[in-house]
C-alpha cells in the first residue's frame, strides 16, 4: 500500500502542476494591423486639419477599432481579425472632410486601405422624423406640448450625441426683416434662440449605434389623454395627437415655465442656453416655422457659454441689442427650413449650404410632421435619404410615428 | 395506486431472500433513513465508478417521490428568473442478488420560469462561453426527464465489473416573441472495474464518454417585428444577429478516466478519487440555409477528492477533501460571408481562427466534516457538520485582452436531529452558508455594448456576499401489512439567499436589501 501510494502521489502532483502551467498565457495573438492611408482635396493643406479620426468598425460584431496617427496621411489600425468599414474624418476651420471605405478585408497580420476624403456634404447624424406643427384639442385650442424631433444614426459607425444640441433659428419663418447683415456670411453661422438644449458628457456618454434612434420629446407625456378622472372613471382623449411618454428625452423647461409638467421616467436634456429674452410656452419650433438646428460642436458648455464672446453676437441692424448664440455651419449635423403655408410666411433662416430647400404642413396645428425618405438598406440597417434639401429629403403632411 | 402497490409488493417478493445480516427492525430503520444510511456505510458512495454499488448497505427498495417547489426574489443572476416553480416526480431504487447489485432511478420535472433572459441555452456548460441569448424578458417552461441506472458484477472475489448510464433530455420554450424553443440532451456512460488487491484494499477505475446536443431555435410572430440574438463570444463580447429569428446546433464530446483506492476495515474507511476529463462543445449557427460557427469550447479537467472515515463507539465521523482544475479555451472562427457568382447563394467561409479567444483557469475545492452519533438501531440520530468551499477564477478574452478574475469562499454548517417515534421517525435539519468574496477585478472597454447590460451584472452576482439559512422537516411512517413493509414520507423545506453586502460594485446596487426564497414539499412511498 505504501509503495503504491508513493507511486501516484508524483504523479498526482506532476498532473496537477501541468494543468496549472497550460500551455501559454494566450495574450491575445490575432491581432493584426490595418494602415490606412488618407488622401485630402488639393485645396487643403495637413497643416489646415485641426482635427483627425480614424474608425474602423467590424461588419459582424459592430466592435470599432480607433487608428493612430503615424505620419500625416497614414494611420495604422490594430484590430481583430474581420471586414471591416473604415472611416475617415477630418475638421478644418471651415469645412469637414470625409471618406469612407467599406468592405476592407483583415485576414493576414498586415493589411493595407486608401481612403480618399472629400468635403463633407452629408453627417452621421440626421433628424429622420420631426413634427413641430402641433394639434387642435377637441374643443378646437391650439395644444402646444407635443412637439417632438427624432435623431438617427444613418451612418455605419456608432455616433455619440455628446456635445451635440437642438435649437431653431432666432429668424423665424414670418420674420418680415432679417436685420443680420452680413453677419452670418463672414461668421459661416446662424443665429439660435429660445432654449438651446443639448447633451452634456464625456464624449462617449450617449452612444448611438447604425440605425438607432432617439426620440426628444417637448414633454414626454401621453398627449392622447386630456384628462383622466379616477373619481367619474372619465377619459378625456385627443385623438389628434400623439403618446410620447416613452420618449427617449424630454426638454424640461420647468426653470422659464413653472407650468410645464415633466415626466420624471425621462432623462431630460440639458438647456445649456437660453438665447434671446423671449420665454415661449414650446421648445421646439413655432407653428408657423423656423430654422430647426441639430448640431455638434467640441465642448457644448464652453461653447454656449455667455462669456464666450465669439459666439454670442447681437444683431447689427434694429434695436435689439441682446446677444445671439451663433451656430457655425461646419458643426450642423442638420438642419431644416420650416416654414408655412402661406407664402407671405417662408422666410428661409438657413443658408442653401445648409439645407437647399423648405418644407412645411398644409395647415397649422393639424397634427401633421414630417418624415424622411428611405434611400437605401445596407446590410439590414435603413439608410435615410440626405441630399441637403429638406424638399427632396422629406415627406411632409405625415402622421406622427416618435420612435416607430 | 393497485398498480404501485403490485410494483410494491413484486419487488419486495424479490428482495426477501436477499436480507442478509439484518433483522426486520433493522432493514426499517436503514430504509427510513437509507440516504443516511447509504452514504454511513459505504465510504465510495456516489462515486463514479459503479462497481462500488456493490457495497450499498441496503439489499433492496424503491422509492416514488413527488415534489413541489416555488422560488421568488431579486437576488439571482442576470440570466436566471426571480420567479420560479418546479413539480418533479422521481422513483429511485436499489436491488442486490448474490453477484450483482443495481441501483438506478428516474424522474420527471415540469418547471417555470418567469421573466428571464440573456441565456438561450439548457444544458449547455455553465463554463461554455459561447452562449446565444436575447435580451427581453419571457415566461419559460422546462420540461426534463432523466433515467439513470448501474449494475455492479463480482464474478469472483478478487475482481468487480460494473456499468453507468445517464440521459438527460429536455426541452425549454416561451411563448413571447422573440420566441425560443430549445431541445437538449446529454448521456454518458462509463464502465468501471476494481481489483481486491489485498484483504481490506482494493483499486478501481472506470471511464466513459459523454454526448451532448442541444438545438435552439428563435422565432418571431408578429409581423415586422426584428430582434436582436447576441452571439456570445465571452465576457460579454458579442454579434448582434438580429432578424426574425435564428437557430443554432450545439455538439459536444468529451471523456474522462478516474482511478480509486478503496481501503475499508471494520472502523476505518478511505476512498481517493483521481480524475481527468475532457470536454468539447461546438456550436453551429444557421439551421440548412446557411453555416456559421458560433465557437467552440474546449475544457481540461483535473480533480482529486479523499474522502475518510471512522468510527470510535456510537460516532461516526466524515472528512472529505476535494479540488479541482479546469482549462477552459474558446476557439473562435474569424468567418466571411461570400457570394457564390454561379448560384448566388452565400455562404460564411472560415478565414482564420483564434484559439485564445476565451481563456479561463478555474480551480475550486472543498472540505467536509460530517459527525453522525448513532442511535441503537444503528442508524443516525444525530447529524453534524461543517463545510467549505473555495472557487478563484481566471478569466481572458482576446484579442482585446479583456480580463476578469475572482475569488470566492463559502463556508457552512448543518445540523440534523432525526427522532424515533415508535416505528416512525422525525426529521428536523437545519444549516446555514455564507459566502465572501475576497477579491475580483475586471477590464473590458468602456465603447463594449453589453458592458453595462450584461459583462458587468454578471460579476456583480459571482462578486456578491450573502448568506443563505435552510430548514428541512421530514417525517416516515412504515405501513405495516402481512405480505411486506411499505413507507410513506412527508417533507417540507425552505431556503432563503439574502444579499449582505454593502459595497455598489461597479456603480451598481441592483442587489441591495435583495433575497431569494425557496419554497417547497413532497411526499414519497418508499417499499
């Protein structure tokens, strides 16, 4: 027994000791290097780029891979085996470039991509559906807390709406006299009033992944219910409206208009300016219409900072003297003219750069908004038609679908 | 019942002549407690090599058992329900002739499930991966059946042979789109073979294979209407295939050998175990229309146990140690999907894999004493003892070298008071655990999607503390007739698990002031 037990007991101890070794610590050996090298418009200098980022992101497990810069032009991508869509993006003082190559294959340790980026005419992030022209209750009132504006990702890369804001034109769509000057031309920018609401964060806070989207809401209630009296078990509905209290946001303006009535389920966004003096009673747009702003700049509250004197800018013309926050076009995600029906209201307070077209509803307060047109599916993932022109891009008169 | 009652009384018929060495009284007392008894006098009982039956204490019996138990609380894994019910009907039974004993059993069990999710797989391993799973909560309904048996052969003195057989098969499904219907099973068998190699030793050894399947299939109803069906690839790392539905095939293999040294004296008795297995699991995505492979999980195991007794006067006492090592590796299949020109079919192609994908090193033990004092009948009387238990876990995801490790302890203790009321006894058992995390850690990238909905909570569980209280009353009764001894018992039982700590791991407090309550009775017909 003895002889025996001295026999397995090196034996037991020599199995135990080659499960602990395994065979290698396994640190990670398929990772493989992509160069990307970038070409820009000979109208540009690197020197002029102020800013550069390369993404590559996985087809199959949406996984992004961000490069390293190695000289100007060529960066290197250290990623897992796959394809992959690799994305360019570039900031000048005035313009964005982009490019975009799809389908790059990483099977071998070293691989090597070029990508041509030009002037970016189109964003990552557009507003797929809006409906700003409000409804009648059933006793005919203009009810004005339904408004809603619904953002989506229409690219192939997760987008983080960090830092980014929505807010209408200080000209609205009657505005008989614009009284700007020059000032939007010289400064490439638009003037912003009412509440600015936006997201404050990190940079990565609020992800939004291809083909996702999120719906901001005025207030994230349930307007079909007018009233709801557990005594008499009476249900007072408006069927002219919409159910938003599963909005993804909501604009809580409770600080200007102690009446507002928040959802507390709702994360609201933050109003990181208030420009202009006017306290209006919606957060979007006007019935009649105005510019709608969806931008993202670098730092949203340094940006929006009233002290932040190269952004705020009273009109050079007229009387009003109070200081307008200014969007520059090179951070417009997108933008829309909105405007009425009626002609003598179609004063455009975005630029042709900006959005070539207008759109409008046939009717104030007739429950109508408005939703973009499909261009194409890739992969699955619906990609919404963005020419720059909210005419083209658009259908108008549609029936309010937040988050459908 | 006349049924049950001719199974009865044919198979007492068969036993009677075999009650060897035993007085009627005491062939009760040993059947009324025969797990008692069973686990007291045979020091391999429950081993894994099934010539050991052989020395069960108990000639012959049978046992019908139907239970029922409900589970409801907060305090469980992410991918496990918080509301729980399960009805099991099991008979068990054991039968020994002149050279060869058998034991074997069977059972049925009809479970609920409310509100789970992340987890679309039955009897897939815990360790495996390479998981599918949707992230909406639905209602599940499990049903399982089991069958196990074994036979002990001794031709001779010197030599023993012996066979195990156990199938597991069942099926889960909810009705909540997306819908999931998965089909399991598992079945292995391993002979075994022991030696007397001198009067009071004797070495064993058996091994076996294990086959395994599970097919799952996701579905949906409502007319456009997509879901998202993550393929798991460890920690969380995942693709999002989503669509209307999706259907994977699981297989696996694996084998193992144990070797034992069985030593037994009138007072002493001692078993050492040494194991090593090893296990495959593949997964196949796709159904007929299409292949992509879903990972494949490879584990090497290695354990030990040792299990001593002795008994000095009326007590008897228990020592077991044992420990084990697991080398888990997950190979995944870097796949492109290429479009056949000629037939415009496609098809995923693999271009390169990683063996490193999934990396863990898990090494667990435990240690038991059990003190039993013995009543003059023989059996126990009262049942003592305490136990602990250690897992530490090392776990890798590449290539982005994700990493998450922990450590856990778990220790208990247990009493156990069983009454002899005339011919009746009473049972009443009562325990305790807490378990203690000392160390864990984890780093996966901030941009991973299911970081916060799924890697994260995960841990959070493993990492928690918390102690667990559980209390058994047991009644049997014998049904004395002319033509045999028959048994009815009675139990109840509840449990609860309350979370004691006060940490918020990883910006989470999601199991703060939480507990899970069990439920639960039965009654069984033993003969």
């Amino acid at each position: 027994m003895k002889k025996f037990l001295l026999t397995i007991l090196p034996l037991v101890a020599a199995l135990f000791m080659g499960a602990c070794s395994g065979d290698g610590d396994g640190d990670g050996d398929k990772v493989y290097t992509l160069t990307v090298n970038v070409t820009i418009p000979e109208a540009y200098a690197w020197e002029d780029v102020t800013s550069e980022t390369i993404i590559a992101r996985n087809q199959l497990t949406g996984v992004e891979y961000t490069g390293l810069k190695l000289t100007d032009g060529v960066y290197t991508v250290l990623l897992e085996p796959g394809d992959y869509n690799v994305n360019a993006l570039f900031e000048t003082a005035d313009m964005n470039l982009s490019g975009q190559k799809m389908n790059v294959s990483v099977y071998s340790p070293i691989a090597v991509t070029t990508i041509a980026a030009e002037e970016s005419l189109t964003s990552p992030l557009v507003i797929k559906e809006f409906y700003s022209a409000m409804c009648k209750t059933p006793a005919n009132k203009n009810y004005m807390y339904d408004q809603f504006v619904e953002i989506y990702n229409n690219s192939a890369f997760t987008q983080y709406l960090d830092n980014c804001l929505i807010a209408r034109t200080e000209i609205a769509a009657n505005t008989k006299t614009v009284l700007w000057g020059s000032t939007p031309e010289e400064m490439k920018a638009v003037a912003v009033s009412s509440y600015i609401a936006g997201w404050v964060g990190d940079g990565k806070t609020y992800p939004i992944e291809p083909g996702q989207s999120v719906v901001v809401a005025f207030q994230a209630q349930n307007h079909t219910i007018m009233s709801d009296d557990p005594a008499t078990e009476e249900v007072e509905v408006n069927t002219n409206t919409i159910d938003l209290s599963k909005a993804d946001y909501e604009i809580d303006i409770t600080e200007y208009k102690p009446t507002y009535v928040a959802n507390p389920d709702v994360p609201n966004l933050t109003i990181v300016a208030k420009s202009g003096t006017q306290s209006v009673n919606f957060a979007v747009l006007p019935a009649f219409g105005a510019g709608l702003v969806l931008a993202k700049v670098n730092d949203i509250e340094a940006y929006c900072d009233v002290n932040n004197e190269a952004n705020w800018v009273a009109k050079p013309e007229g009387t009003d003297v109070t200081p307008y926050l200014m969007i520059r076009y090179k951070d417009i995600q997108d933008a829309i003219n909105v405007v009425c029906v009626t002609e003598t209201q179609r004063t455009c307070a975005l630029p042709a750069q900006v959005d070539a077209g207008m759109i409008y509803t046939s009717a104030m307060y007739n429950g109508k908004g408005f939703t973009r047109k499909v261009a194409e599916t890739v992969n699955g993932r619906v990609v919404y038609k963005d020419t720059n022109n909210s005419a083209e891009d658009f259908e108008p008169e549609a029936k309010p679908t937040p988050g459908a | 019942m006349l049924k049950l009652k001719k199974i009865a009384f044919v198979l007492s018929l068969m036993a009677a002549p075999f009650a060897l060495n035993a007085t009627e009284s005491d062939t009760t007392a040993a059947i009324l407690q025969y797990k008692d008894c069973m686990y007291l006098n045979n020091v391999a009982y429950g081993n894994i090599n099934p010539t050991f039956i052989k020395d069960l204490p108990i000639d012959a019996f049978a046992t019908l058992e139907v239970s029922y138990g409900v589970g409801n609380g907060d305090f469980h894994q992410i991918d496990k329900s918080g509301k729980t019910s399960d009805l099991m009907v099991g008979v068990y039974g054991v039968r020994k002739l002149t050279d060869v004993s058998f034991e074997g059993g069977m059972s049925y069990r009809n479970g609920k499930e409310g509100q789970r999710k992340w987890n679309a797989t039955l009897y897939q391993s815990d360790l495996n991966p390479f998981i599918l799973a949707d992230s909406l909560n639905s209602n599940y309904s499990t049903e399982e059946f089991t069958l196990d048996g074994r036979f002990s052969w001794e031709p001779i003195e010197l030599i023993r042979f012996g066979v195990n057989a156990d199938y597991l098969v069942g099926t889960t499904s909810d009705e909540q789109d997306p819908r999931l219907e998965t089909k399991g099973m598992r079945f292995t068998i391993n002979p075994g073979i022991d030696f007397k190699v001198s009067e009071y030793v004797k070495i064993g050894a058996t091994g076996g294979i294990r086959l395994f399947s599970e097919n799952s299939k996701y579905s949906t109803v409502e007319v456009g209407k997509n879901a998202s069906f993550f393929v798991m690839s460890g920690m969380g790392t995942c693709m999002d295939m989503g669509g209307t539905s999706y259907q994977r095939e699981v297989k696996g293999m694996g084998y193992f050998a144990d070797l034992q040294v069985f030593w037994q004296r009138p007072e002493y008795g001692n078993l050492l175990n040494i194991g090593f297995e090893k296990e495959y699991e593949k997964a196949t995505d796709g159904g007929s229309s299409y292949q992509f492979l879903g990972g494949q999980y490879n584990n090497m195991k290695i354990s030990a146990s040792e299990r001593f007794t002795f008994t000095k006067g009326k007590f008897v006492h228990n020592f077991t140690l044992a420990a084990a090592m697991e080398n888990i590796k997950g190979t995944w299949f870097y796949q492109k999907n290429v479009v056949d020109p000629k037939t415009g079919s496609s098809q995923w192609v693999v271009m390169d894999q990683d063996d490193n994908k999934h990396l863990e090193n898990r090494m667990s033990g435990n240690f038991q004493y059990r003190m039993d004092v013995l009543a003059s009948n023989g059996q126990s009387s009262w049942t003592a003892g305490v136990n602990a238990d250690f897992v530490n876990s090392d776990m890798k995801n590449n290539p982005s070298k994700y990493y998450q490790k922990y450590m856990n302890v778990k220790a208990g203790a247990f009493v156990k008071k069983t009454f002899q009321i005339k011919k009746s006894i009473l049972s009443l058992s009562v325990g305790g655990d807490y378990k203690m995390n000392l160390s864990n850690s984890i780093y996966m990238a901030p941009s991973e999607r299911l970081l916060e909905k799924y890697t994260l909570p995960m841990l959070d569980f493993i990492a928690t503390d918390y102690y667990d209280v559980y209390g058994k009353i047991e009644t049997r009764i014998p049904i004395v007739s002319k033509r045999f001894t028959s048994y009815i018992g009675v139990f109840a039982e509840a449990s609860t698990q309350r979370y004691t700590g006060d940490q918020i791991y990883y910006g989470s407090i999601r199991y703060d002031k939480t507990a899970f309550n069990q439920f639960g009775g039965g009654v069984n017909f033993t003969f």
